[in-house]
C-alpha cells in the first residue's frame, strides 16, 4: 500500500523546493513518485507546431517521495504515514496524532 494519495497536502522537505506546500496530483506508484501542484516546475520554450503556440510552458515534473512529508489533515503537522488494520481493512494513519487518513 502507497502511503500517498491525490490530494494530500504534503510540505516538500528537500531539494530546490524545499518549504512549499501542495496538494498531490498525481501517484506514480511504480517510480515511488508524486507530482504535486505548484512544486518542482521547469520552464520550457516551445516552437510553433501545428498544435501550439510557440510560448513558455510549465511542466510538472514528478518528485520522489522521500523528498516530502505529509501534512495531517487532523493535527496540522507535518508527519509520517503509518498503517492500523481495521478488521481486514488496511488505514493510513497519522503517526503524531494517530489519527485515521483517508
Ligand atoms: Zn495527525
């Protein structure tokens, strides 16, 4: 089991964007990758093509994901994922707070 999902806050704790916050837009389970919105952007300059406009694009690359940490959506603080098995149902957990994650 993934320990993120879409749209967890997460606060990125290393790397050039180091301190920023957002919200998860996608899981690449397989790479053990995340893309979250507004973080790690690179800039690239397109060429007229057919199908574009020739113009700045900003592309979402993926981070890896020991370069976050979630944010709990209980207790506000920055922590680490960890896993209670309710009746036979897998649930993430807070690790500060215990709190049960979606
Ligand atoms: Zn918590």
């Amino acid at each position: 089991m993934f320990k993120f999902k879409v749209a967890d806050l997460i606060l990125v704790t290393t790397g050039k964007d180091k301190g920023k916050k957002g919200k998860i837009e996608k899981v690449f389970t397989t790479d053990n990758k995340i893309t979250i919105a507004g973080v790690n952007i690179y800039k690239r300059h397109k060429k007229v093509t057919k199908n574009q406009a020739a113009g700045i694009y900003e592309i979402t690359r993926p981070i890896d994901v020991a370069k976050v940490a979630l944010i709990c959506p209980k207790c506000q603080k920055q922590t680490r994922v960890g896993f209670v098995l309710e009746g036979k149902v897998k649930k993430r957990i807070c690790k500060k707070c215990k709190g049960i994650l979606s």
